[in-house]
C-alpha cells in the first residue's frame, strides 16, 4: 500500500512544479514583454531668435540739480512795501519780486539833482565871464593873472559838475536796488520776509531762492572701467542721456551729455558725468534721485530673446534650444546686456532658432516638450510672473 502512495505523491509534486514553471514563466514572458513607458511631453513657451536694432546702454544712478540757483538778496537796507510773487510760481529774467521803499532814495536823487543844477549855473556864469575876459584881454584891457584864475574857475566848476552827476547816477543805481528782480528763470520756493519788515544785504536766507528748471542738470556716476568706452563714442559726436524713474517704469526725459568729471573718485572707482535735459514737462525736479541710461549706439540687426529664456549655470548663461524634433538642447550663450526684458545675445544663437522662454525648470539635456500657443502660452506666462513675484 505504501509504493502507490509515493507514487501518488511523486506525481503531485511533478505536476505541481511544472505548473509553476509555467506561471512564472509566464509571468516572465508578460513583463519581458511590457513596453518602456516613454515620458510626457514637458509643455513649454518657445519663441524664436529675432534679429532687430538694439540701443546699447550703460546704466547709472544719478541726482537731479538746478541749472542756476539764485538766492535773490538785497544790495540796500530798507522796509518792503510790496510782494510781488506767490510761492512756486514760474517766473522769468528781470521779473519783480518784492519792492522796497523808494522815498528815501528819490530824495536824495532830487537833492543831488538840485547841487548839479546849481554848479551847472555856476558854471555858465564863469564860462560867460571868462569869454568877456578873453575879449578884453584881447584888447589889453584885462591882466593875463585874471583870465587865468577865471579858466581855473571854470574848469573847477566843471568838475564840480561832472562830480554832482557821478552822485546821481550812484543814487540811481540804489534807486533800483530797490525793485528786487529775479536774475535768472525759474521757480520761486519759499519767501523768507513778509510786507513791513526791514530787508538788510547781509540776510542769510534772503528774500526767496529761484531754481533754474528749464533747463535742468543731471550728475550721475558710472564704474571707472566704462570711461573708455565714453571716451570712444564720445569722440564721434555728443551722445544722448535718458532719465528714468526709480522703478525704470516712467522714462522722464531725454538729454545730451555734457562733460565727464576731470577726475575718477579714489573712494568708489567710480566717474561723474553731467547731462542737461530740456525738461519741457518738469518731469525732472531739483533733488531728485533718477536712473540714468547713457546710450553709446544702436547695434543694427542684432539677435535677441526673451531675458526670461537665458538661464545661470555653474559654466555661465545658456538657453535650452527647441530642436525640429520637439526635443531640447542646452547652448551656452553670451548675454551683452538685458535691457526692458530682451537679451542681447552677442555669441551662441543665430536668427531662427527657437528658444525655452518659460519652463525649463522641467528641462534636461534632451528633453522632449511641447510648446504651447496662444491662450495656454499667456496663462503660463502669467503663472511664471506671479512665482517670479513671490519671495
């Protein structure tokens, strides 16, 4: 009984294994035979390498400054009997300001004026003698003693006369010290004496300080190691300033350049440059803190990207290059400058090759993607800017 049992057994165990061997095997078989799944698409927004005329700029940060200031002072004493301007108001060269009582200064024109008249009639009078005199010396009826002492007279008195008119013109120029004028145009700040007070020449602060704004200045700085370049395309003709707000969002004005400082600060390594602006608008404001852009040239049919597409790597700038395949390449590229978020690419790209501008956070070497268009291509723009924007 026992010989068929084994028996029975040494088959179960046959069948037993077999049928494993065929299940993994199977198994085997299946999985051997399952595809590689191939990775998704990155979804990305390209655009293409564009070929246009770019300004080329160097960068400062500068100070707005009056063109003229005038601290308008009095060159006489005496009591204001009148203001003639409001605070702030625009006003031009020789426009009165303020006048101080005149009285005092006519009286004593009409007294100087009156001790001229009185010489000049003395002098008639010794000019009338002296003609007689001459007549009867003539005739041998007066000494040469008396016609000489009435010359003398004469030409005292008229010393005397030309004296008394050198005194009124003097008077007449106090006179007009009393009219206080601004000497340049401009705009009036804050008045420093009132009606009724008595104005002295040795005041501080004045009568009123007038800023020159039209036009205006502009000193900002740039690094030494620019000074060169200025000077090259300085040499060929002068060259044009921009200003621009604080935030580069408004540009205010644009100018000339008119100097380059004669000497670099030790302290900073840095040149001061000053520019005049028209500054029409008053856009431009004595003080004020500004962006200066100073442009150099304007580089014909050079290639640019979005300054979005140009990534940092331990090697330098790159872009990741779409090729026609939908896959992507990494190029290293050399970047000129970025400027109102275009890249000027100086090296690594030529016109027509299409560029990552926003996604390549997903990219490697080779990756396949798929460009978006359009509405998809905006939103993806936009979600960038906002992460961009978060700290």
């Amino acid at each position: 009984m026992k010989r068929p049992l084994t028996l029975a057994l040494v088959a179960l165990a046959a069948i037993g294994a077999g049928a494993g061997s065929w299940f993994f095997a199977d198994r085997q078989a299946v999985v051997a035979a399952a595809p590689v799944p191939v990775p998704a698409a990155v979804p990305v927004v390209a655009a293409a390498v564009t070929g246009k005329d770019v300004p080329i700029y160097l960068r400062g940060i500068g100070t707005v400054i009056a063109y003229n200031t005038d601290v308008v002072r009095s060159q006489i004493q005496g009591q204001i009997v009148k203001i003639a301007f409001t605070e702030g108001q625009a006003v031009k060269a020789g426009d009165l300001l303020a006048q101080i009582d005149p009285r005092p200064y006519e009286a004593q024109i009409e007294q100087l004026t009156a001790n001229r008249d009185r010489d000049q009639a003395q002098l008639a009078n010794a000019e009338a003698n002296l003609s007689r005199y001459n007549k009867l010396g003539d005739k041998g009826y007066a000494t040469p003693q008396l016609i000489e002492t009435q010359t003398a007279q004469v030409a005292q008195l008229k010393a005397a006369v030309k004296g008394d008119q050198a005194q009124i013109d003097q008077a007449n120029v106090q006179l007009s010290y009393t009219r206080l004028t601004s000497a340049i145009p401009g705009i009036t700040g804050v008045r420093q004496i009132d009606v009724g007070n008595v104005i002295h020449p040795t005041d501080p602060n004045g009568l009123v300080v007038v800023t020159q704004i039209e036009p205006i200045s502009l000193l900002f700085t740039l690094p030494q190691s620019d000074l060169p370049l200025i000077q090259e395309h300085a040499a060929k003709g002068t060259l044009k300033v921009i200003a621009y707000s604080q935030d580069d969002k408004m540009k205010l004005d644009e100018g000339k350049l008119l100097l380059v400082n004669n000497e670099i600060a030790g302290t900073t390594g840095t040149v001061q440059l000053k520019a005049e602006f028209p500054n029409l608008e008053h856009r431009l404001w004595p003080g004020q803190l500004v962006n200066a852009r100073l442009l150099l040239e304007v580089r014909k049919d050079a290639l640019t990207v979005a300054g979005s597409a140009v990534q940092q790597g331990p090697n330098g700038s790159y872009v990741y290059v779409v090729s026609p395949d939908q896959s992507v390449s990494l190029r290293p590229v050399h970047v000129a400058q970025i400027s109102d978020g275009q890249a000027l690419i100086d090296q690594g790209l030529k016109s027509g090759d299409v560029v990552v501008v926003d996604g390549q956070y997903r990219l490697t070497e080779g990756s396949r993607v798929h460009e978006l268009h359009g509405k998809a291509a905006r939103e993806a723009d936009l979600q960038s800017s906002v992460q961009d924007a978060i700290p």
